[in-house]
C-alpha cells in the first residue's frame, strides 16, 4: 500500500542530495561546485544537532511510538545513517577525486603533507612555529575530567610514545592498552586556513591546509614523545533545546543557558579522517557513540576551508559569472517613496533587485521629520546591519520605534540578544517576542504625519530584514500604502506588544490564528469551484511542506480534479503521482547560485484568481507554532509580475528536478527542440532589461572658454 505521507527527516537527506547533486555537475564553475559541497556539509551540521538529536532523545525514551510515515524513531535514524553516510561518501568522493584534481588543471594545487618537498617542510615549520604554535593548546586525555570537545569544532588528536632513552615519571605519561597517551590540539579559528608554498611554476601556485599543518607539526607540542598516530575529527552536539518560556522577566537569562547548554551536550555524530583506528575507537568509547554515528572522510574535514580559494587570483575565472542587484525601477532613487507608495504598491524581488530599498525607506523615516513612529520585528538580522542603525537613529531623534526582536531565532539567538541590548540603549522599545511562540513575521511599519492625515506606510517580506542574505536569498517583499492592509498591520503590532485579543483582518492573516484555516478555506473554495470544463488550479512555492491536514486537503483537491503544481526547496512529505489519491499533483524543486526562499501561492478561483506572498511555509510549526502573517498581492501590475515569477519557476527545465512517488527526485527531462530554460537565469535577464530600458539621464557638459 503506497503511504500517504513521506517521512519528512528523509525527505530533508533528498534535499542535501540534490545541493549535492550540483556540486558534482560539471557543468558549473569550480569553484561554485566546491561551494555546493560546502553547504551539504554546512546542512548536515544543523541536521545532525537538532534533527538526529531529537530522534536519539526519543530512541533514549523507548519511544515506540510512529510518525505519518509510518517509522519509528529507531527506523528513522537507521535510515538516516545509511543514505547520510551514501550522500558524504559521494561528497567526498566528488571533492577529492574531481573538483581538487580540476584545481590543480587551472593552477590551484592542493598539497597533502606526503607530498610536501624539502623547501616546503622548511618554510611550513617556520610557519607553524611563529604564527600557528603560540595558538595552539594540547589537552591530555588521560586526566580524571575527559577534556571537553567543543561542538562543530575542528581538532588534530595525536597518539603519543615516549622516545627511547628518555625516563617518564608518572605512569599514566608511560601509558598503556587500556589508557593510551592521547592529546587533542583545537585547531584555531580566526587564521588563515589555506598557506600558499613555495615552488611549482609560473602557471600554477600550491597551497597547504591548516589541519594538515597542524597534524604535521604537532609533535612539536610533545617534547620527550614521538607521534605515533594522528586522527583530525570534529564532534556534532544535541542543539535541540528549548528555552523556558515561564522564565518571565529572566528570558533572557534563560536563553544565555540554552546557549551554554549547548556548547556542552550530548555528541550526537563524528566527522574524522580514517589515518588512525586506535584514536577512533578511543573517541568512540570516550563519547559514546556508536559506528553508525561515526562519518569518515578521505582527508579534509570541512570543504569550506577551501572557500577561502574565493580570494586568488584565479577565483572570477572559476566562479559563475557576476550578477548585479538592479535598483528596481518602480521606486525613486533619490526622493524618498512617500508620493509614489499613495499611487500604487511596489514589489521588490530581492536579489536580482538591490536590497536598498529596503533600508532606504527605514533610514528616510528615521530622518524624516514628520515620521512619528516606527514599528518591526526582527528575526534574523545579521551584523553591521545598517537597519539597526537606523532604528537607533530614529530613537535618538525622538520617534517612537517599538521593535519585536525573536530571541528564540536558533543559531543567532546570541546576536540577537546583543541586539536588543543595544537597540534598548538607544531608546528603543524593544519586546521579547511571546510567550511559547516564535515571531517569525517580517513586518515593518511607518506611521507620518502629513498634510491631510496621519498615513501609514506598510513593508511585508517573505524573507527577513538582513542585507547580507539578502544578496543570496530569492525573497519577495511588497511596499504598500493600503488602508486595509495598514489597518491590520496596526491590530497586529496591537496584540503582539500588548493586550488585545484578534481582531478580524480584512487582507492579512495570521498564524497561528487564521492562517492554516485559511488556506485549507481555499483549498476547499478550488474544489468547489473547479468542473470538468474549467478545473481548479493551485500553484504554490515554498521551502517545505510537512503540514498534514494541509496535504490531505491537497489530496482532497487533487481528487477533485484540481491541478495543483507545487514548488518545494527542501522537504516534502507529500506524495505526488499516486492514482485516485494525488495524480494531479506535481512537485518540482529548485536548487541553483541563489537559495530559494519566497513563499507564494495562487488560487484560480473560478477565474478570479487570489495571489498571496507569506513568511510562512506549510509546516506545523509554522501554521500551529508560529507568529507568522500572509498578505494578498492586490496591485494589478504586481499581481501580473509575480504570477510571472511562478510561472518561470514550472517552466524551467535546466536545474529543476521533480519528485518521483517512490520518494526519489529526477532532473526535469528537457525536450530536443525545447528552449533551454533555467528559472534563476531568465528573472535576473527579465531584471537586467529593465535596468537597460530606465532613461537615462543627459549629462549637462560645461564649455570652458580658454585664452
């Protein structure tokens, strides 16, 4: 019998699969190929800490109990383990045997410490000796309190044997069977992780790794012992915690222990090299794991140390070509955007459009004399963020600025604490998100006083207030002047900073209020007004969908006749294609240069079609969990332009890959006479044309009489 629903930690592994999938196309660049191989890395570190973590707890607590899928903890984890060791066995295989030997073809030369030349081990000792030994601090292993292992932490362990002819005193320095002499060196962060060597020739230049440097000249660090072994490893650890949310006006106190708690739980999976059994059995003992837990790499631990490859000479020739961030032409450059929000809304598509914008409108109402007040939240905002600036700013001039910051935000919960700390400094009303709900609407308002009335001036994103993302992240936000959609920007900000209970919003919703009862509402409204004439249609692009009642009511209209096309990033626990049950469903993915992130979703509605943008996935902590709001595209020019962003994203056919109902995902087969069309690259031309059509401005050239 086909099961209705995917597991979803499965589904996440077939998300890595297909980042995966681009690091070994060889089609791309090299270095965005390495790039790809990095972020799988990068996204098994957040699985592993929170994901396979809470498995592991329930597996701890003879959890017996199964999820839609129909596994239980322990099926989940074995499955997990065997296609996660396949994916990094590839991973690895692809960095090695692949990308680094194609380097080394363009004149970037990885070098093992095997392969070090007489001039080489010279110039490196130095190395090691001025720059990298006075960093570096060895822990022995056989003391009564095991060292702490940091989590995510690269390290070098070293097995170690007295030299002969020379006396050790203390017994446990002889060592033994049972109580080898092991030390640990962490491997520093904040240097160089890449050294350039001297020799080769003119066409190629080569390069050693810190974690090689660090495993090779450690024996330094162990005077009267020689170094029998090495192993360099790196330890994962449970992240999955939750804050007390009774802490009351301790929150954040509360919070700073889950940071601590953190950075010393329970070891959930070991990346190491092979170089040395003996170490890992040690460490395997020592933490407690067991082989499933244990992933082997041929020689580098983090493919991201070679990020640092960006910064050569070399690098834009092995890089995708370079893609400007356009001002859209819709807003004014220089004038700020009061007059032209009053005639018409304006969408921004971040990054093919500049994220200026953005902080333009925040830093004009700062400025602005006749802005009286500024409200937002705050989820993820990044560092040196010129919209903190501007919040401050703005306080200090004496506006009222009232700022939601989510400290619950995971991963970033420590900067978002300085944040608040800072913003409170500067005179900013600063609230501490709600009590057993993350805030994760991105909401900003600006309240003027103008000639005729107090007007209020609305920013809603599916992405959050960061510029650096903002680069990297594929997001749709809407600037709006709207009286409805000011009025319910308004009853929000209203219940969360205070007392009030919901009212009814006229266009926005909100979760977990409104939201999931309605979108299921016009799920429901497609099936009743589909027919076998005119069928229902439903297009909608999100990161993840795991939301069971909303599948069903997805199954439902699928049954109904209703053509459902489905963009989906990352997880998805709905299967497509099965007859009687979801044959009108068909799943489509993208992972290309730009992470997708913009949640939106159409409904035909009997021809008078319905367009929402949202912060919100289909998820249950998103609908059930979450602060979240969805808001209708009302403009008729923004309608049209996004409708046309959802269109491009089902028509491409170069990195789209569709999910099969057996659970695997298939490239999107492209037909011989069919136009070759990858989604990313026809909205950043549709955004370079645009940019090409503004008039421009004549220079005015002044004449200069001479003698």
């Amino acid at each position: 019998m086909q099961e209705r629903y995917f597991n979803r930690e499965l589904s996440w592994l077939e998300f890595n699969a297909r980042v995966l999938f681009q690091g070994l196309n060889k089609e791309l660049p090299l270095l965005e190929r390495l790039q790809f191989l990095s972020i799988v890395t990068s996204n098994f570190d957040e699985f592993f800490q929170v994901r396979v973590a809470s498995i592991k707890r329930l597996i701890m607590e003879n959890s017996n109990q199964t999820d839609a899928s129909g596994l239980s903890p322990h099926m989940v984890y074995t499955s997990i383990s065997a296609r996660a060791h396949q994916i990094m066995r590839t991973q690895q295989e692809c960095l090695m045997s692949d990308i680094l030997p194609a380097l080394a073809e363009k004149g970037l030369i990885y070098v093992t410490p095997m392969q070090y030349t007489q001039q080489q081990i010279e110039y490196l000792s130095g190395v090691f000796n001025s720059e990298i030994f006075p960093l570096l601090t060895p822990l022995r292993t056989d003391v009564e309190a095991f060292p702490h292992i940091k989590n995510l932490t690269t390290y070098a362990a070293f097995l170690l044997a007295p030299i002969k002819g020379i006396k050790v005193g203390s017994e446990a320095l002889k060592g033994s069977d049972d109580l080898p002499r092991i030390a640990f060196v962490e491997i520093p962060d904040g240097i160089s992780n890449i050294y350039w060597l001297p020799g080769g020739d003119s066409n190629s230049r080569q390069f050693a790794l810190l974690q090689d440097i660090v495993a090779q000249y450690g024996t330094k660090l162990f005077p009267g012992f020689d170094v029998e072994e090495t192993l360099l490893f790196k330890v994962t650890r449970d992240a999955d915690f939750a804050v007390d949310e009774d802490a009351g006006k301790n929150f954040i106190h509360a919070m700073e222990d889950v940071l601590i708690q953190r950075k010393s739980s329970f070891p959930v999976q070991m990346t190491c090299n092979s170089s040395s059994q003996k170490i890992i059995r040690f460490l395997m003992e020592k933490l407690e794991l067991k082989e499933d837990d244990v992933y082997r790499v041929n020689q580098i631990i983090n493919p991201a140390d070679l990020m640092e490859l960006r910064d050569a000479d070399e690098a834009p020739a092995l890089s995708f070509e370079r893609w400007e961030h356009f001002y859209p032409a819709g807003l004014p450059e220089e004038e700020p955007y009061w007059d032209s929000l009053k005639m018409h809304d304006r969408i921004l598509h971040v990054p093919y459009e500049s994220y200026d914008p953005v902080v333009k409108f925040l830093s004009d109402a700062a400025d602005d004399d006749d802005v009286l007040a500024i409200k937002m939240t705050l989820y993820r905002t990044g560092r040196d963020s010129p919209i903190i600036d501007a919040l401050e700013r703005a306080a200090q001039r004496g506006k009222q600025v009232v700022v939601l910051v989510e400290l619950k935000a995971r991963f970033d919960e420590e900067r978002n604490i300085a944040w608040a700390n800072e913003l409170e400094q500067a005179g900013v009303t600063v609230i501490y998100g709600l009590v057993n709900l993350k805030v994760h609407a991105k909401i900003l308002m600006v309240i003027r006083r103008e000639s005729d009335t107090i007007r209020r001036y609305v920013h809603l994103a599916t992405g959050n207030y960061n510029t650096k993302t903002a680069k990297l992240y594929s997001d749709i936000s809407l600037f709006t002047a709207n009286l409805q959609i000011a009025n319910d920007a308004t009853q929000f900000f209203n219940l969360v900073t205070g007392y009030s209970t919901l009212q009814n919003m006229n266009c926005l919703s909100m979760a977990p209020v409104t939201m999931k009862s309605r979108i299921i509402a016009m799920i429901n409204r497609e099936i009743e007004r589909s027919t076998a004439e005119n069928p229902g249609l439903i297009i909608a692009k999100m990161n993840s969908l795991t939301h069971e009642e909303v599948i069903s009511a997805l199954y439902k209209a699928s049954q109904a006749g209703v053509k459902v096309l489905l963009n989906i990033r990352g997880i998805c626990m709905l299967v497509p294609g099965v007859e009687g049950l979801s044959e009108n469903i068909r799943v489509v993915s993208i992972v290309d240069r730009y992470l997708e992130h913009a949640r939106i979703f159409y409904f035909q509605n009997g021809g008078t079609p319905e367009l929402y943008c949202s912060s919100a996935d289909w998820m249950n902590r998103n609908l059930d969990r979450r602060i979240e709001l969805m808001f209708p595209i009302l403009d008729k020019v923004a309608f049209e332009d996004i409708k046309s962003i959802l269109d491009t994203y089902f028509a491409d056919n170069t990195t789209a890959m569709e999910l099969q109902s057996n659970g695997s995902w298939e490239p999107v087969v492209r037909g011989k006479k069919d136009e070759v069309i990858r989604a990313q690259e026809v909205l950043y031309k549709k955004y370079r044309q645009l940019e090409e059509k503004k008039p421009k401005s004549e220079e005015t050239r002044f004449e200069v009489r001479r003698k």
